[in-house]
C-alpha cells in the first residue's frame, strides 16, 4: 500500500451526520437553528467562560474581537510576527498598528519578554496566539497587561481543551476566539468562535456578527457583518466537541508516537512535549530542519511528496509579507527567529483520522529524506 498521506483529515464519525439530518428534517440551516445557542454555550464551557458568540471563521472572530474593544486608529497592538495574516488583518483593517515581537526558538510562541520593551504610550493591547501546541507563556503576558493597562486578544484558534497552568486556553483574554476549519480539534467545516466573560462585549460582538441590528430592525448606527454561523455547521461543532477529551488525548498520542519514531533522526528539531505550564496538545506535529541541513523546507516538502506524504509550511513572518511591506509597514524590521521558522519549519501528517501505520510511513519518509 502507498497511498498520499493527507497532511490533515478531520475525523467525523461520531452524531455528525445525525444532527446535520435533523438541521435537515426540522429545517433549521440558517443561524437562526438550536444548535448555534447549544454549540456557543458547550465552547465557552470549554474556555471557562460565560459567553460563547458564534461565526463563520475564526478569521472574522479576531476581526469582531478588535472592533468590540473599540481600539482606535493609531492604537498599537503587540503581536508576535510569527503566526497567520489574520491577526495582523484583524488589526490593520481597524486601521490599528501591529507592533511585532519574535519566537522563541524552542515553544515557536511570541516571545514575552520582548513585550515591554515594545510597549509605548499608544499600545492598547496584546494579540497573544497560541502556537501549534503549546501555550503562551501567560503569567507574563498577564502581569505586563495588568501593570500597563492593557487588554488582552487570546487567539486560541489551535487550541481546543489545551490548558495553560491547568486553566483553559480561551480563558485569558477579554476577548478570546477560537477556529474550527478542518484541520482543528474541533470542526465545523469553516466556523470561528469569540468567548468573553463580559456581558457588554458579548453583546457588541453578537451586534457586529449581525449587521448591528438595533431594537428597530433595518434601522443601524453602526456599520456591522453578517458574520453568522449556520445551524448546520454549529450541529457538526456540537457532534465534534462531545469527543474533545477524546480527540486531545489521540493528538497526545500521536505526539508521543511521532516523537519516539523521530528523536533518533539527525539534522531536524522535533516539538518540546511538555513546559512546565503545559503538555504539548500536537495541533500539527513541526520539524525545523537545522541549520546544518543542506536543503531547506521547501525541499523536504518536496521530497516528502514524492514520498507521497503530505506537509504543510509554517507560517510566514508578518514583516516579510509583500501585502504589508507594499503599504510601508515594518520596514527594515527582522525577527531571527521568525524568519528561521519560516524557511527551515514544516509540519507532517497531523489530522485525527491518522492511522499508526500512517505516521510509521510519514515517519519513514522524513528518516529516508534525512540520510
Ligand atoms: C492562529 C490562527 N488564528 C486564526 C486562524 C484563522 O482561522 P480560520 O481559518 O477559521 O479563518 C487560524 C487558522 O488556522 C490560526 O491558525
């Protein structure tokens, strides 16, 4: 057997199915259906937090978090310039500043202690993502917020039922949002999530999602979205996290396994299992191919693939994206380690439908691309 290894694959054989027929049969498939209500209440009990405001992506869920808080043009946010185009978006389209902080070698999250020295008196927030596995260190970030009067976005869009200090990632921000494309612990097809505890905020994000309808409908004072989740998609997100626990153990699992086949393997840095605040959760399982490896990481994705295993790239840095530096943003910045990440880091097979024998193949392949 060789068959393509796929670099994700969600697994959906739980209720899935049942309640999407029952979206189906009762003819709720617009936002408007049960489900929506039962998913937000079961995810912001996932976070530890009071209320859960449903959307079509987690994307727009950071681009309703920054227009909830009311961050003005010219605000500064810190955000670390490894992660995706969406935080950054989030904050250039409010026409706010992104302030860029670099990766810590070894967790690949921001580095905390380059916060403070960006803090200005403009900055009004800090963007913390949390990283492919492991959190970010939060002590840090919370004492800096505290001290400076900052607020906080969590982008826990990779980590369903991870936890920082045993308290759930989702809990730490004023606003908190989640993903739920495919390749995360729990899908909805496409569907993102903000979580706050914040009764005022909550009820702003939900006005945003729906074109801030007020009291008088087709009547607005204020420019909103349609950002709104579907029924259908929020039944799947239900059927989805009644196995999280399940699901975070079988990505420990898988973890534990990749790293066992791998840690032998010269020339590549696998994933740290645990800090001290955290275990890994495996969103995806990365390599960083190390200096001394002649070839870089576009080459080992293309000798993979000719192994028929399929990778991703890790992310590239927000200051060395063409779309910012086109408009004068972070011009002759570097962040080293970013950039390192960038070109030397990729990320195998790491979906939940994943076999053993699977990964013994992809594991193979990195060893055989690796002699
Ligand atoms: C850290 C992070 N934030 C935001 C997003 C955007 O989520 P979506 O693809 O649902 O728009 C992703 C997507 O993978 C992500 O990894």
């Amino acid at each position: 057997m060789n068959k393509f290894i796929p670099v994700n694959e969600p697994l959906l054989d739980g209720n899935e199915k049942k309640y999407l027929v029952e979206c189906i049969d009762t003819g709720w498939i617009s936002s408007e259906g049960p489900f929506v209500q039962r998913f937000e209440e079961t995810m912001a009990h996932v976070a530890g937090r009071t209320y859960g405001i449903a959307v079509c992506n987690g994307t727009v869920a950071l681009e309703v978090a920054v227009a909830a808080l009311e961050l003005r043009p010219g605000d500064e946010i810190i955000m670390p310039s490894f992660t995706i185009i969406s935080c950054a978006a989030a904050v250039i389209r409010r026409g706010c500043v992104p302030v860029l902080v670099d990766s810590d070698p070894d967790t690949w999250n921001m580095d905390v202690l380059q916060i403070e020295a960006k803090i200005t008196p403009r900055t009004k927030a800090i963007m913390v993502v949390h990283i492919y596995g492991l959190p970010v260190e939060m002590d840090a970030v919370l004492s800096l917020a505290s001290r400076h009067g900052l607020r906080i976005i969590e982008d826990a869009a990779q980590m369903h039922g991870q936890t920082y200090k045993d308290r759930p990632c989702g809990s730490f921000g004023d606003i908190s949002t989640f993903s739920f494309y495919p390749n995360k612990h729990v899908t909805t097809g496409e569907g993102g999530m903000l979580v706050t505890d914040d009764e005022r905020l909550a009820e702003r994000c939900r006005s945003l999602r729906n074109l801030c309808f007020q009291k008088k409908r087709f009547v607005h004072d204020e420019l909103g979205y349609n950002f709104r989740m579907t029924n259908m998609q929020a039944a799947l997100g239900m059927a989805q996290t009644e196995r999280l626990p399940e699901f975070v153990s079988r990505k420990r699992h898988m973890g534990k396994l990749y790293t066992e086949l791998l840690s032998a393997v010269p020339g590549i840095q696998l994933p740290l299992s645990k800090k001290e605040y955290a275990e890994n959760i495996y969103w995806v399982y990365g390599l960083i191919l190390n200096d001394e490896v002649s070839f870089d990481a576009e080459e080992a994705m293309r000798r993979l693939a000719n192994k028929d295993v399929g990778t991703r790239p890790f992310f590239w840095p927000m200051h060395e994206q063409p779309v910012f530096r086109s408009r004068g943003l972070f011009k002759g910045q570097s962040y080293p380690v970013a950039e390192r990440l960038a070109r030397r880091g990729f990320y195998i097979p790491s979906g939940l439908a994943l076999t053993n024998e699977q990964m013994e193949r992809a594991a193979s392949a990195v060893v055989e691309i690796m002699k």
